[in-house]
C-alpha cells in the first residue's frame, strides 16, 4: 500500500516524467547521418501496447537498449533541439500534462536537463534500474562514498536531562513552503487540468461547482498573497520572537512556467515583507528550498560556472539576507547556499542546502559525491563546536531521509558522532506534520536524535495553511538548548472562506495542538519521540490523533492496517537506506519518493 496521501502531485509525476522521457525520447529520432524521417517510435509502440502512462510498464531489455542509444544521441548538440521537440509532442500524445504545460516545461527543462545528462556517467543498467525497477539493476544510480571524520575521540554519552522548573525558554518561530501563488484568482476552477490550479488560467467554475476561496483552498492550490502578509501580521502580534527559522520554498508550483525574474522577485517580494512585519529586532535564520530555482530541483555543484551555475540566485539570497546574517556567512551563501552563524552564546545555527542531496536534483548524476563539499564543512564546523562546548542546531528544507543513500548515511554518522553537540534538526518540505528518528548505530536501538518536519504554511495539497512555534531550552548556563515542545497553529479555511459579506474580515489563526499536551509528554527529547512511537503503535486512539494532526487538522481518510505499520515505520527512518525497508516491506517498492514536493 503506497504511504497515504504521499503520491505524487500532478506536477511531481509530470517533472519525474519529463526527467525520464528526456532521455528516452531520443531513441525516437534519427542519429545524425541517418536519413529516415523522425519518427515517434517510442510513442507509438506505447500506443500499439496500450500501456497507458506509467514508464513501469516498460521491459528491462527495451530500457537498456534505449539508454545504450541515449549515450550516442548525446555526442552530438544538434540533437538537442530533436529532443525538445520530440519530448513536447511525446508529452501531449501520452496526455502526460495539458498540451500547454506540456511545451513549457519542455523548453524550460531542456538546456539543464540534458546538459548535466551530456557530463554525467549514467550506465544503462544504473537508468533502468531508476526507471523500471531494481530488479532491472542496481537501483541507487551514484556511487557510495564517505566523509573523512577527525581523529578526535568521540565525547562520553550524557543523556540530556529535563531543565529545571523557572529555566529560561527560548520562543522560535518555524516557517517553512509559503509557495506564493501570483496568479490565485478567487472564483477559479479548483480541478483544472494543470499540475496547479485556482489561477487566472484555470477557468471559471459553472454554476453546479465551488471556486477558489478569498483566503485560499483545499486542493492542488497554493496561496494568494493577501493570506501570507495576513499570516505575517498576525505574527507580529503573537511575538515576541527569540529568532525565527525559516526553511524556504517560496514560489508557487507553476514549475512549468517559471523565470529567474520571477523566482527572484518572489525571494525579494516575501523576505522583505517578513522583514517589514516582524522588524528589524528579529533575526530570520533562512535555507534554501528546492523550489527557489528554476527550473525546479536545479541545484549546479560550484564547479558549474557561467550562466548555467547558481550564481543568480544565491547572489540575491545575500543581498536580501544581509540585514539578518554576518558577512562570513553571506559569502558561503554566495558560494554553495549554506552557513553557520551564531545565535546566541553556546548556541551556533548550521543551515545546509539540502538540495545536495536531493534526488532530484538532476546535476548529481553528473557527480553526487559531497556537492559543494558540504558535509566536510559541517563536520569542521561540528567539531568547532564540541571543541569550544557550543550546541549546534540544523535547519534545512528537505529531510534527510528523503536525501540519495550515500549523502544520508554520512549524515546520519554525523549525526552519531556528533549526538552531544547537534541538539535540534529542523526541515520542512513534505507540508505534514511528522518527524524522523536517528538511533546509534551500533545497535539502532538507542534514539539519540530527532529531526522536526513542521508543515507547511500553504495549502498544497488539501491542508490547512500552518506554521510551527519550538519552545527550546533556553539562554542560560549548562542549558541543553534541545526542544522541549512545540505548538502549530493553522487558518482554518472552512471557518476563513465561510464569511459571505465583503470586505472579508481578517481570518483568526488558532492553535491547532501543543505537542505536550496532546500526547502527554514532558519534553521533546529523542527518548520522548521513540517513546511516542512505541505508545502509537498499542494505543490506535494515539495514533489517529497524530494521523489528524500529520494533516493539520484536514484528513478525510482514516489511515489503519498497513497504512498505519508504514507511517510508524517512515517515523524510525532517519536514514534513506532504513526509509525504503518500510516501502519494500509492504510491497511498494517506490512509495518511499512520493511526497508532495
């Protein structure tokens, strides 16, 4: 059974598809010096078949055979253009996307795509694998590899010990997928035929349907920007703030049809307004979300330079990000999308560009070892850390057990050997509420970690707009600066769009939980987390409490059997290798890269 409400969005299945058939929609043209006319041979075998849409269907021998021809294609730049057109039209025949999002993407895509395809060293049965299945070869397409860790013994174990009653707590506010829909047009169609709807060119709805709310909906929709500055006026008044940790994807999911004006617009146009409305007296720690480039999940390691590199857009992130950020850290912002600051005495803030370790960030094929040389910058700034007593917390966009098997196994022993000194991880991405655990690695018994993934303000797909408030240990000598609870609020867009009278009154964000008090724990520690595991697992009324709450408060499908074994399982997996047992365990062996990102 595939994880409950993880499939693919429109766009998702769109995006992986162009990623697939922009390699093997080049078997359907001609080499150079052959005279036939181009033909959809790919396309029309697919039709003769009757295989409908799913690449799965495909036979490991004709996948091969296509991926041999690929690497011959590819030796000449004039087929380029061959490629673009052919996948356009492959796109439509299929009716993988609207003919419009279809030729868009296409164009968007191509420069990029198949540039880091040219350089990368993909084998057939490494593709096929991707493509059909692990039994057509080995399915993790990049090599392992390891990080080089100090020869500085590791520190004696001290289990961290709840603060004493009166202990100062420091308030951190959490944001993370605003997606700011530019086109949202009150009144339009919810169910279009785009990857994105509720847009100026979704349609109008007829008499029998319900349009897109004022405030936003429910559905593949994100949000006006009327519901984000209203979200950020209501925090103004709900500080103080000790800081704020704010984990990216800004743009909407028109990925299709996105520009770097527009992409660097959006950053300017919301960074400016948290700052206009939270003030200059707080400080906003951000990271980079997959969604900030275009085309999306476009991440070049530094050795791409020119017009093909990042340099557009983390140029932009420093220059809108000074007020909040120290200059050291604006320059490694510049150079790869990360820093490290510090927040307080005894307290440094890491913020990696986990889209070094995304899968699919299409420019790891060409070389996924340590992009950026990430992870040995965080192991010196970890042992930097220990060396003068700080505690260390992590934030980034995406979790990293949905990262590439090698970059999660080193952060996950990262992770191990540095348990006393990393004591928050934070992410987002997936729009949930739900959390991954990280065990010793002698006996993956011990919890001695916890990553946070906190939901997401939009309403993409179906939920509630949200946002996350930790309560941290807080500034004071000997504090564990761990989590000790946390509170969601959300807009209940029910109650927000029910108003008839206009101008609409402005929405009331209401608590939806406090962590403590809905699962009866004292503190968040990594021993709290794996207990609450274990208690969902005998006490069903506890876990469909957390299946309401994983949704923010808007589930329609009850979650049980092996949905329910699967979910607790997703909660152990800190670790992208232990992450997909869950999926292959009950017998859906690619549910584990379905989430709605």
């Amino acid at each position: 059974m595939k994880r409950p409400d993880f499939g693919l969005s429109t766009f998702s299945g769109v995006f992986m598809v162009w990623t697939l058939f922009s390699v093997l929609i080049v078997f359907s043209y001609p080499l150079e010096g052959d005279r036939d006319a181009p033909e959809l041979r790919f396309v029309e075998e697919f039709d003769r078949l009757k295989l409908g849409f799913s690449w799965h269907n495909m036979s490991c021998a004709l996948c091969k055979a296509i991926f041999a021809s690929v690497d011959i294609a590819l030796l000449s730049d004039s087929n380029k253009e061959r490629v673009a057109h052919v996948l356009g039209d492959a796109c439509v025949r299929l009716h993988l996307a609207d003919p419009d999002v279809c030729r868009e993407i296409t164009d968007l895509f191509r420069e990029d795509f198949i540039r880091a395809l040219q350089e990368s060293f993909l084998w057939p049965t490494e593709a096929c694998a991707l493509l059909v299945g692990p039994t057509c070869g080995h399915f993790d397409i990049y090599a392992p590899w390891n990080v080089s860790l100090p020869r500085v013994p590791k520190p004696p174990i001290k289990p961290p010990s709840p603060p004493k009653p009166g202990s100062p707590q420091s308030r951190i506010l959490f944001l993370t997928d605003i997606h700011w829909d530019a086109e949202y047009a009150e009144g339009s169609l919810v169910d279009c035929k785009k990857p994105l709807c509720c847009r100026n060119d979704s349609g109008r709805v007829s008499w029998k349907q319900s349009g897109a709310g004022y405030w936003g909906t429910y559905g593949k929709c994100d949000l006006p920007l009327r519901t984000v500055e209203n979200l950020l006026q209501t925090l103004a008044k709900s500080g103080p703030w000790d800081w704020v940790y704010w984990t990216g994807d800004i743009p909407a999911h028109n990925v299709w049809s996105q520009t770097r004006k527009q992409q660097l617009n959006e950053l300017t146009v919301i960074t400016r307004l948290i700052l206009k409305h939270l003030g200059p007296n707080i400080t906003v720690y951000p990271s980079v979300g997959n969604h900030e480039s275009t085309p999306v999940n476009s991440f070049p390691p530094p050795f791409v330079h020119g017009n093909g590199s990042s340099r557009w857009l983390y140029d932009t992130m420093a220059k809108e990000w000074a007020s909040w950020l120290p200059e050291e850290a604006l320059e490694t912002i510049r150079r790869g999308g990360f820093y490290t600051v510090e927040v307080q005495r005894g307290l440094r803030l890491v913020s990696l560009n986990m889209n070094f370790c995304a899968r699919e960030n299409y420019w790891l094929m060409v070389n996924s070892t340590d992009p950026a040389n990430q992870l040995q910058w965080l192991i010196h700034t970890l042992q930097e850390s220990e060396n003068k007593g700080e505690k260390v917390h992590i934030i980034g966009h995406i979790p990293p057990g949905l990262c590439l098997s090698s970059w999660s196994w080193n952060y996950y022993h990262i992770v191990n050997r540095y348990e006393s000194t990393i004591t928050g991880q934070f992410f987002g991405h997936t729009h949930v509420d739900e959390f991954q655990m990280f065990y010793d690695e002698e006996t993956m018994t011990r919890p001695l970690s916890v990553a946070f993934i906190a939901p997401s303000v939009t309403t993409y797909v179906n939920l509630n707009p949200g946002y996350r408030v930790y309560y941290v240990d807080g500034n004071y000598p000997g504090s564990s600066r761990m989590v000790l609870d946390h509170e969601t609020f959300i807009l209940n867009l029910t109650l927000a769009n029910k108003r008839s009278s206009k101008p609409y009154p402005s929405p009331s964000w209401t608590s939806l939980y406090r962590a403590s008090e809905a699962y009866g724990l004292s503190t968040l520690f990594p021993a709290d987390m794996d207990g609450l595991i274990k208690i969902m697992v005998n006490d069903d009324r506890v876990f469909q409490r957390f299946w309401y709450l994983f949704h923010k408060g808007h589930v329609s499908k009850p979650c049980t059997d092996t949905c329910k074994t699967s979910l607790i399982c997703l909660l152990h997996s800190g670790r992208y290798d232990i992450l997909i047992q869950c999926d292959v365990l009950h017998g859906d062996k690619h549910s584990f890269r379905k989430t709605m990102c």
